[in-house]
C-alpha cells in the first residue's frame, strides 16, 4: 500500500488564485493579486489604482495590511497586471475560495484595461467531493500553524488553498 505522502503527490494541484481588494462590495477594486500554479510556482504583484479607482476601506487595509500609499509608491499598472495574468493563464480555468469576490474584482481590471480576459474563474468548491468539504476547515488551520504563514496577502492565501486541497484530497484517497 502507498503511503499518504506518495499518494498526495499523484494528486492534480488546481492553479489558484486570491485577491486582496480595497475594501468590500460594488465600489472595492483589486490591490493586489496572488496565484499559485499546479507546479506550485506562484505569482504576485500589488496593483496600482486607476484614477477613478478612489474608494477605500480602513477596515479592510487591517485585514491585508496594504496602504494606498504602498500602491501608489509601488503598485504594477493594472494594464501590466492584466497581461502577466494572460500570460501566465491563458486557457485555463484557475479556482478561487471566494468566487463571487474575486469574479468582480478580475472584472473591474480587465474591464479598466480593456484587455480581453483569457482565463476562466470557477469555484475551488466545484473542486471537492463532500468529505474533502467536511476536511476542509480543520485540514486549513492546521495548514495555516505548520506552515507559519501570515494570512490575507494574495500569494500566501493562493498557497494556503492549494495546500489544504493537496491534503483533503490525500485524505479522500486514503479513507474512502
């Protein structure tokens, strides 16, 4: 019998992305955005408003730690944001926790940009069988303390889904 560790590696890792936004609803934008592959290479770049991008939420800078003075200073243009992301996705379907959020937020940047999107978004839930679902939480914790990670930055949260997906699946394998 193949061990857990041997059995996670046969696993297909989903590409996943997670944006962190200016605050929440119809007039938050994307700040910054973070991918991870299915050969775990990751991607991240924080985003530089558009003009008529103004709208912000302290709230929100509490949660992901990123000031408008950091965008502003350091931010890519969204149009070079727009294009990486094609580059690096085109073609494929990447999967995110908060589908209803990031959906938006992608849509307000390729939308400013007037870019066409060459990617597809779907829900990491579409994902799961209904035991990877009851997995789901604890395996994320724990993930979250091995791993050290600091939470609510794009790459980081991109990696922490990825990895919880690799163990609930290894799980599945394991207790049919």
């Amino acid at each position: 019998m193949k061990s857990l560790a041997e059995e996670a590696n046969r696993i297909m890792l989903p590409a996943i992305i997670d944006i962190e936004a200016s605050g929440f609803g119809r007039n938050s934008y994307p700040i910054e955005v973070g991918i991870v592959l299915p050969d775990q290479k990751s991607f991240c770049n924080i985003i530089r408003p558009a003009d008529e991008w103004t709208y912000w939420d302290d709230s929100a800078e509490a949660v992901h730690g990123i000031t408008r003075e950091l965008l502003l200073k350091k931010g890519k243009p969204p149009h070079e944001v727009a294009d990486k992301l094609n580059q690096l996705l085109q073609g494929t379907k990447i999967y995110t926790d908060a589908w209803s959020h990031d959906i938006s937020w992608i849509g307000k940047l390729y939308d400013l940009t007037d870019i066409p999107q060459l990617f597809s978004l779907d829900s990491l839930r579409s994902l799961m069988t209904e035991q990877q679902a009851a997995l789901w939480h604890p395996t994320k914790e724990q993930v979250i303390s091995e791993l050290h990670l600091v939470r609510h930055r794009a790459s980081t949260d991109a990696l922490i889904l990825q990895e919880t997906f690799r163990r609930t699946a290894a799980a599945g394998i394991n207790n049919p």
